[in-house]
C-alpha cells in the first residue's frame, strides 16, 4: 500500500488485513513500556490545516509508539497566514525527507493532489467534505472486536450526512466488509444523491429500532453557509438518539466531537451500549497499521509485533519494549 487516500481504494481483504495488523499492535498498548521499533529512522509529519483532537493525537502516539520520528505542524502560527500556498508549504515541509506525511485539510482531494509534489507516503486524515478513511477504517475495527463478523449487519448513520467526510468513508467501508446501510436525517443534511452508494436514506428514524449499530454524527456548523435546520432544538426534538429511542439490543456509535444535547443524550454517551470510547482506543492501533503498511511497502527495517501471548496470565514477552519479530507475512508485504 503506497498511499492511503480513499476507503474505495481497498477491497475486504485489504481492510481485513489492516485490522489484523492492528490487532497485532494492541497488545503493545498493555505494555508498561508503549514502544516498538517497528518504524526507528522513520519521520512522520503530521501537516493539519484544520483542529483536531482524536485524530491528530492518535497519529502523533501511533508513530511514536512506532519509535518514528514526529514532526506536527499546524497551520495556525505558521507562514500559512503570510499566504503561502499548499504546494509551497508541502514542498517546503517536503525537503526535509519525511517517510510519510499525514494531512488534515479543508480542501477536497488534497491529499491525491499533494502526491504529485513528493515522494512521502500520504496518509488522508480528512479532505473537506470528502472522505476521513482511517476513521472509517477504526470503525470497522472496533465492529469487528465487539462483534465478530459484519456480515448482514445493520447500520443507520444518523444526522448531518451532508456535511461529513466520515459518513462517506463509513458507507463504502461497511459495505465492503458486508453491512447493509441506512442514512437519516433531515432532506437538508441528507442528500437524496447519496443513494447511488447502495444505501437506503430516510428522513425520519421510522425504522431505527430494526439497526444493530446507531452511528451518529454532529452538526457540522463550520462547513455550513446556510441554515439548514429550523433550530438546534427543534433538530434534537426529532433525531437527537436518547435512551428512548436507543433500544437495548443496539450499539451506539460517533466519530467525535459529540455535541451533548443535540445529537446525542448524555445518557446514551456514557451508557453500557456506547462503543466512542472504543472507537478512541482504536484509533491508535488502526494509526499505527495504517503507518505501518505504507511505509513497509517502501522497504526498510521493519517487523511486525510478536503475536498476543494465548494467555493473560502468562509471561510477558521478553524483550521489553523491542520485543519485535519479524514474521512470514511481513517479508511479502
């Protein structure tokens, strides 16, 4: 995997092997010390144009956690406000031979643009209102580790459809790996057009209670020009998903940063059906296979972490923190 750009760019496959990978990593996260060398002599640039909590610390920890060398950059501060352009500040920030580089931008199709300008690995951290496929990607990890299979599962995305780069990525991820998908949400915030992705849209939570997972997504006011709905009120009136309409049986899902009150009820938040914290704790190890694979497929000194003991209550790995092997699989990637 040179890139990663689009979810529409892996198969099943691909995305099986990403969790996999992934769930390999976890069993460095119970490590006193979190670190392999996976990644040592790497340089990981994280360039964000827009604010980012989960997605810009997931990356930063899953590099390091890779021993890859990070450098994080931010628009704000920087001679982004003197003017300079995309392609300057990538050719520029390029110079210093970064191995992969991770970026956030407002701009839809950035990502694919900047790999014309260098030869780093580019890792698509959000691209406007187009896609976010690493969130979709944790996702389907954190399905799968509750879940198993997502074969003939039912999800509803719920909220401003319009507006998300995570609901686009989500619905081609789902289903690849076998989901069927609902959107719903006001005629404003979900357009019809969408349908043409396979899945059914709805603009009343008719139907909600038939939904194994409820996926729900804010109201993305900063990309909106317009109003789009009467009143916030009145929008949580009808879709916000409390414990009335949240039934026992469901999984409760949301990308972040969740808008208490509006979208979501406190009460579901912090309930016992609420993967979000999940999904958080996810997003380093899916960060870290995704780094992994695009800058393993570059050649290098890499290996992949031992395998998860069969037993907690055995030994840990000798070898501490550096306790990597590398493996069969690994010498074919």
């Amino acid at each position: 995997m040179r890139h990663l750009l689009s979810i529409d760019d892996l198969d099943r496959a691909a995305i099986e092997q990403l969790c996999d990978r992934a769930e390999s990593f976890a069993e460095v996260a119970d490590r006193p010390i979190k670190k392999v060398p996976a990644l040592r002599g790497r340089t990981v640039l994280n360039l964000f144009y827009e604010s980012s909590t989960r997605t810009r610390s997931s990356f930063e920890l899953a590099a390091k956690r890779l021993s890859a060398d990070v450098v994080n950059f931010a628009a704000s501060g920087s001679s982004v406000e003197k003017g300079e352009s995309l392609r300057d500040t990538v050719q520029t920030l390029a110079a210093h031979r970064p191995h992969a580089i991770v970026i956030r931008t407002p701009w839809a199709g950035a990502s694919k643009l900047i790999t014309r300008w260098t030869d780093a690995a580019i890792v698509n951290a959000g691209d406007g209102q187009n896609e976010h496929p690493t969130q979709a990607l944790l996702d389907v990890y954190t399905l799968r580790a509750r879940l198993g299979s997502l074969d003939g599962l039912n999800v509803w995305i719920v909220g401003d459809v319009r507006h998300s780069r995570v609901a686009r990525s989500l619905v081609l991820a789902l289903q690849t790996m076998g989901a069927t998908v609902t959107l719903s949400g006001p005629p404003t915030l979900v357009p019809q057009e969408l349908a043409v992705l396979g899945c059914q849209v709805r603009y009343t939570l008719d139907g909600l209670a038939d939904a194994d997972v409820v996926y729900t997504l804010r109201m993305q006011h900063e990309r909106m020009q317009q109003a789009y709905v009467p009143s916030l009120r009145e929008y949580a009136a009808t879709y916000q998903i409390d414990a009335r309409r949240l039934g026992r049986h469901q999984l409760l899902m949301h990308p972040g940063p969740v808008n208490r009150g509006v979208e979501l009820a406190g009460d579901v938040v912090d309930g016992p059906q609420s993967l979000i914290l999940d999904q958080v704790r996810a997003g380093v190890l899916v960060r870290m296979a995704v780094l992994y694979e695009v800058l393993a497929s570059r050649g290098g000194p890499t290996a992949a972490p031992d395998p998860p003991a069969e037993s907690s209550s055995g030994p840990a790995p000798s070898g501490g923190s550096d306790s990597f092997a590398p493996t069969s699989e690994l010498h074919s990637a």
